[in-house]
C-alpha cells in the first residue's frame, strides 16, 4: 500500500472554534495537535475515529509542562480520547503522537520540530505563560498571530514524521461484565474486582482488609 504524500492537512474554521471550546482557552499548542491528528489521519488515509477499535493514538506528552495541550488538539482531531480508551500517554515530556491504524497495522508518528518549538519558546506567550499568566488572561495580539501561524505553517516546517508498516500493538477485548463490592456496594468491572475468600472486592476495599491485615499483625508481633 502506498503512502500519501502530499496530505492536505487543511482544518476548517468551525474545527478549530469547536476545539478551543472544548480545551477551554486559546494557545498555540492545542492547535499544533489538532495539526499532528489531522497529518497522521492524511498519512495513514483513515477517518477520525468513532470509537469501533479502528485507530490507536499514543502522545508522548508528559504532566506539568509547557504545551501538554498538545494532547487536546490530537483528542479532538482524531477521535482517540480519554473516555473511550483508544489513546494512551506515554510520558516522556515530547510533542509528539503515534496513530496506529489498526485493521492495517500501519503507522505514523508526527513529532514537532525542534526548532520551531524552540523559536516558538522565546515568544512573549511562553514567556508571558512562564511568568504565571494563565492563557485566557494573555493579549490577544500575543495568541492569536502564534495561532494563525500554527495552522497555516508547511507542515514540513513544523513536523518530522516516521512511519510505520507493522506496528506492535496488543489488542485487549473490552469488558462487558461487572460485580458488586461486598464492602462499599459499588460496581467495580469484572478485569478490575480482587477476590478474598469468595468474596469479591473492589481494588480501594480489597487493599484496606489488606491493610487492616497487617496493622493487627504487627501489633500481635512484639508480645
Ligand atoms: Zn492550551
Ligand atoms: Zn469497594
């Protein structure tokens, strides 16, 4: 199967008003994610995902850094997100995202250039952000030219890409089964219930009898 060379990677208006919505302010980096889903989909010739197991999505974002909203941007372009469970954060504190086309095996990753990031970096809206300036509270005129550039930029300028042709990816089948904790009474999915002598137990309760275990038995040990 061929690649597609030339994507198209173009976002129409109304996407990127939907998905500031969605992230809750407007910065550059949610935009530059929205770019790198929509690059991997062209690439890969998929659609975005509607939740049927057909795409995979890994961001290599980290916690509490600059530009994690990265990972916004690539949730709402693709389809892969949090709540269905077709995106996974492997930390390393990069910008970058594997789409893995599932039915094919095949894969790309979009990794931001480390240049323009940098260029990007010493821009008032990082500098401004670093100083502790919450996003929604920044100038306009500081956000929305890094905005207009991130979605109009070549890609090539922005990205590099790597891809795939067979991607190791584990397919888990998802669990339709649940049971009640014998402790709290709440519903706990079967994969994640723990079993004490009969009983079933979610894994919160499961780990205070373990606890309330060890308490009396270090307590019986000095006598
Ligand atoms: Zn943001
Ligand atoms: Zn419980």
């Amino acid at each position: 199967m061929e690649w597609k060379h030339d994507p198209s990677s173009s976002i129409a208006a109304d996407e990127l008003t939907n998905s500031q919505f969605f992230h809750g302010h407007k910065c550059p980096a949610m935009p530059q994610g929205l770019r790198a889903g929509h690059l991997a989909m062209d690439l890969l010739g998929v659609e975005r995902a509607r939740g049927g197991g057909e795409l995979q999505a890994i961001v290599e974002i980290g916690d509490h850094h600059f530009s994690g909203c990265f990972a916004d941007g690539v949730q709402f372009a693709t389809g892969c997100t949090f709540g269905k469970g077709n995106i996974h954060k492997e930390p390393l504190g990069k910008f970058a995202l594997t789409l893995v086309d599932a039915k094919t095996s095949r894969a790309v990753r979009v990794s931001a250039r480390y240049e323009r990031m940098s260029q990007c970096l010493a821009m008032p809206f990082f500098t401004e952000r670093q100083r502790g300036v919450p996003p929604f509270a920044l100038d306009p005129e500081v956000v929305e030219p890094l905005i207009a550039d991130v979605m109009t930029r070549p890609w090539p300028e922005m990205f590099t890409v790597a891809t795939f042709e067979q991607y190791p990816l584990p397919s888990v089948a998802e669990a339709f089964t649940a049971v009640q904790c014998t402790d709290c009474g709440e519903m706990v999915v079967t994969p994640y219930a723990r079993e004490l002598d009969g009983h079933r137990y979610c894994a919160t309760c499961f780990g205070a009898r373990a606890f309330r275990g060890r308490s009396e038995t270090q307590a019986e040990r000095p006598r």
